[in-house]
C-alpha cells in the first residue's frame, strides 16, 4: 500500500529509519568508547568538548568529576544507549573526526538514497532530526557510501538545538526553526513515541518499520507504518 501525504517539507530520523541500528551500535559506538579517553585529555579546552563535559559533571551530580570519572560515566550511558545530550555531543566530534579521516563511512538503506534525490528534485525540503548530534549527522550525510548529501538537506536538528524527541514542544521548535506550519511536516521514525509527539504537535507522522531493527516487533501504534521509503509518496503542497 503506498501512503501519500502533501507536505512541504519531509524530516528524518536516522537510526532504525533511514540507516541500520546494528552499524551505529557495532561500527559507531566501539570507535567512540575506545577514543573518549584521549579526546578528554587532548581537547578539553575545545569549547564544544568543555561544554559537553560540564553537562556530563552536572548530569551525574558531580561538579569536581575528573577526565577518568567522566570517561566512566558517558561509558555507562553508551552501555544502556542513554540519549543524553553531552553523550551525543561528544560521540559527534570523534565520529566526525574518524570520517573525515576515510576510517568511518555511513550506512543507508537501499531505498533511502534515491528516495530522497527524487524528493528534493520535486521541491521538498528535508530535514534531520536525531538524537546524534548535529556534528555527526553532518558528518554521516557527507560520507556516505554515495558520496556527499548534504546538498539535498535543508537543516539538521538534534537534543540540544530542538529538544527531546519524545516531546510534542521540540517539534514545535523545529516547525519555528523552519518556517513551516506543523501540518505542512511530514515525520519519519522508527519509534511509537516519537511519531506520537510529532502528531501531538500538529504534523504528519509514518512509522518506519524494517525487519531486524530494535523497534520492530513493537510496532508503531496507530501511526500509518511503511516497510521502505518506496511505500511512500509525498508531493509538494501548492499554498
């Protein structure tokens, strides 16, 4: 059954929607835990590192934690795959890092890449929202196995520049960010939760539902479900 919805601008999640978990979790998570400890004692003076290792000291309540205890903490939130924003902060600057160096290169469905060519060419504006942080998506769209995407992007949005993704208010944020009224947004993810507070906000929400992933078997409630992005039509609206 193919969906069909008319919207100006399509926003995608990432893992579980538009690429495998299993690569972020196998490929992703082990070059981040293994350089944590050299990017803490290497580039504390970063802003973007200090601010997110401010966050890591307030988060555990621990304002005096040192690069050890730290590196303890964002380990254990890597092992019960907590969103937490400084987590996603610094696993971005160390992703980035490894594609620009050719040793990381992303992964995408098959159906994806040529589903967002043909979305853009049409007019659509696209969008990113994950709970990665805005360095790494950036990062994973440049390098992908197809080469640079971030030509068919229009923005990037992650925990901290719009909010938590379970949350109707950060959908409300980015439809303000863009300049688009809710019920012109078209939100793809994986995960009930989500879909539920992008529908709470005012947009249009398809759950994305492959086989193998995390979210599977629990489905997507009562939000329209697509097997790929090739279910899905969704053309430009005229006003």
């Amino acid at each position: 059954m193919t969906l069909r919805h008319t919207v100006d601008a399509v926003v995608l999640d990432i893992e579980g929607t538009t690429s495998a978990t299993g690569f972020v979790v196998d490929v992703l998570y082990p070059y981040a835990r293994s350089r944590f400890a050299a990017l803490l004692s290497e580039r504390s003076g970063d802003p973007e590192v200090a601010r997110a290792v401010a966050q890591v000291r307030e988060a555990i309540g621990e304002p005096g934690a040192d690069a050890v205890r730290v590196e303890k903490a964002l380990n254990a939130w890597l092992d019960e795959d907590r969103k937490a924003t400084p987590l996603k902060t610094l696993q971005g600057v160390i992703w980035a890092e490894g594609f620009a160096r050719g040793d990381l290169v992303s992964h995408f469905y098959d159906d994806v890449v040529p589903q967002l060519r043909t979305w853009h060419s049409s007019g659509l504006r696209l969008y990113v929202y994950s709970s990665g942080s805005v360095a790494a998506q950036r990062a994973w769209f440049t390098n992908s196995p197809e080469g640079d995407l971030t030509s068919l992007l229009s923005g990037f949005h992650d925990t901290e520049n719009a909010g938590p993704k379970q949350e109707a208010e950060s959908y409300r944020r980015i439809s303000g960010s863009t300049g688009i009224e809710p019920a012109k947004l078209l939100f793809l993810s994986d995960r009930p939760g989500e879909l539920d507070a992008a529908r709470a906000a005012g947009w249009h929400a398809v759950g994305i539902r492959r086989p193998g992933e995390p979210y599977f078997e629990l489905g997507v409630g009562d939000h329209a479900a697509a097997g790929t992005f090739d279910e899905i039509t969704v053309s430009r609206s005229t006003s």
